[in-house]
C-alpha cells in the first residue's frame, strides 16, 4: 500500500468514514453530485451589447466571482469550488476534527447559487442586456436566473424555458405576507 493510500485510509477512518475504492468506474450518479454540488452559469445578452476592454472580475455578495465580459456573463463558486458550501472539516492536532467556517454567513452553495445568479441578472440590467440567453450551467441556476429576470422585466430569449414546477415555485415566492398568514390560519384536519 503507497503513502497516499495509507494517509487517505488513516483520514477516512479519522472522519469515521467507509473506505472508498478509488479504482472503481465513475458513474452516472458520480457527475450528477458533482453538478449539484458545484454549480455554475454562462449567459450572454440577446442583443449587440459590446463587449468590454477587459473582462471585469466582480466579487459578488455571496462571496462567488463573477466574470463580467460586457456582452456576456459567467459565475461559479471559484476559490470556493472544492470547500463545499459553508464547512470544511479539517483534521486538527492528535486527530481531533474541528470544522472552520467557510464563505460564512452566506448559506448553503444553493442559496449561494442563487443569490449569485439574481446578482448577475442585476449585472445585466444595468449593462442594458434586451435579453438574456443562457448558454450553460447548473438547473437550479437556469430557475434562479428566470426568477431575477421576471422580477427585473428581462426576457430569457434562449437556453431555458420554465416547466410547470418552476411555475409552481414562482407562485409560492411571489405569495404576499397577508396570503402566507391566511394559508397558516386555515384549520387542518387532524
């Protein structure tokens, strides 16, 4: 058994977590946790938006960077991509694990992703996009982005359309406070 072997057998069984078989095929299931875990976006503007100089590199508010090219776009979780949202566990002195907060105070990756992606339609407000065409990213970006372009009045024009579950969704967050009051105060069958 090499070094490495052995030091990842030793911190597995430290985090009292099972053995892994690197070896083993990756699988369908493997990329899909990647893609849920890690999201990011690519959009462009539907017009003649000209693009800048130099791409701008913007912090956003959920601690994500956002590459602003003028006529496009990009975001995902940067420096952030492999420390999994709010924690990273690190093995401490004689293997006690304390946890370091990461990106504190910023949710979990999804709200990160979500309050990045309507950043980013603010982004595109303000540069005068006509419209927006998503070119690539994660799923629950692409609802985010729908959701920040509706509230802003900017027509996605390419790369998603909302099914009837999103639309579900945007009902619920666009409920008013009185509604949310008089859906909680009606009597359930108990």
């Amino acid at each position: 058994m090499s070094d490495i072997e052995q030091q990842t057998d030793q911190t597995l069984k430290q985090l009292r977590l099972p053995k892994v078989d690197w070896k083993r095929p990756i699988t369908h299931e493997d990329i899909a946790y990647l893609l849920a875990h890690y999201p990011f976006l690519q959009m462009v503007s539907s017009g003649d938006t000209p693009a800048l100089p130099e791409p701008k590199l913007i912090l956003a508010r959920s601690g994500w960077v956002i590459h602003l090219y003028g006529e496009a776009l990009s975001c995902s979780p940067g420096g952030l991509l492999f420390q999994g949202g709010d924690f990273r566990v690190l093995l401490g002195e004689h293997g006690m694990l304390p946890t370091e907060i990461i990106n504190p105070g910023k949710g979990t990756v999804h709200k990160q992703a979500f309050d990045t992606a309507q950043e980013m339609v603010e982004l595109a407000k303000r540069y005068s996009w006509p419209g927006i065409r998503i070119v690539d990213g994660h799923p629950s970006m692409y609802f985010a982005i729908w959701i920040g372009a509706e509230r802003n009045g900017i027509p996605i024009v390419g790369g998603y359309v909302p099914n009837q579950e999103d639309q579900r969704k945007m009902a619920l967050m666009q409920r008013s406070p009185e509604e949310d009051q008089a859906i909680r105060a009606k009597p359930t069958l108990g």
